[in-house]
C-alpha cells in the first residue's frame, strides 16, 4: 500500500488567509449530520461517500487550493488520497480539521443539536452487538460466542 504524502495547514492560518481571494475552495466531506452539528465558515458540504472528483474538477480552477477538513483530519486524507490519484496536488488537510479550530477558539457555525461522531456511533453499534452475542452466548448457544471474538479480533488488528 503506497502512502500519500499531503500538504497541511493549521486552522489558525487558514483563518487567516480566509480574506485571501484564493481561498475560495474549502471543503468539509464528513457527514451531513456531523457538518450540521458544528462547521467552519463558509465551508461547502460534499460527504466523503459523494465526492466524485471528476465532478469536481470541472468547477475547479487548477492552481486554487482546495483546504479539505473534516472532523479530526482521517476522512480528509482520505479525501487527499482520491484528488491525488486523479492527479490534482492542489488538496491540502486542515489540521485538526473542524475539532481543531474548536480547540483554537475560531470561529465555527454551531446547529441547534449534538451530533456524536461517526466513529462513536460505530463503536457503540460494535459494542451492542458484542453484549448480545455474550448474552446469547450465555443463554442460548455458545455459537454465538463468535460476535465478541470477531469484535475483540478486530480491535486486536487496529493496534
């Protein structure tokens, strides 16, 4: 597997060059919900899963950078990864992504309710389905031992 290797910036100098005419193309690919939760400033919605670079290169100016977040950076690299293989060097990461200019105290576009993270929902969808295998394990086959082994094998594989 080849790396990607992607230019960052932090979100304390992007704010700063936000009156900068070139920085017209800042995109956020996380989810609707995440992005309607809190969002950076004039940010333009496109959820990792709909990205369609090609699309996307036909509104872009070559030369313009395109400053992608997320929430914390991984989907942005992501991100990063595709534009780089349609051969486009113009992407940069947003440090941090959202979260990091929480955490610099920028400014940010707040929704009226809390979503959690697309990651804590996975992991409490994994961990529900961990305590019913346990559960059923227990009380009706040991078969079902099998859910909290493959949960537990797959956390085994992420460290």
């Amino acid at each position: 597997m080849i790396e990607i290797k992607y230019r960052t910036i932090s979100p304390a100098v992007l704010f700063e060059l936000s009156d900068a005419p070139d920085v017209n193309e800042l995109l956020d690919v996380r989810t609707t919900p995440e992005y309607a939760s809190a969002h950076i400033p004039g940010v333009r919605l496109i959820p990792l899963n709909e990205l369609n670079v090609e699309m996307y290169f036909r509104r872009h100016k070559p030369g313009t950078p395109i400053y992608v977040v997320c929430q914390a950076g991984a989907q942005a690299a992501k991100a990063i990864e595709r534009f780089d293989r349609a051969g486009c060097d113009d992407a940069i990461v947003v440090e941090g992504g959202t979260q990091g200019s929480i955490d610099a105290g920028l400014p940010v576009h707040r929704g009226a309710r809390s979503v959690l993270p697309i990651m804590q929902q996975v992991q409490i969808v994994l961990r529900s389905l961990s305590l019913v295998g346990s559960i059923l394990a227990l009380a009706i086959n040991r078969v079902f031992a099998v859910v909290p082994l493959l949960h537990g094998w797959g956390h085994s594989l992420q460290a």
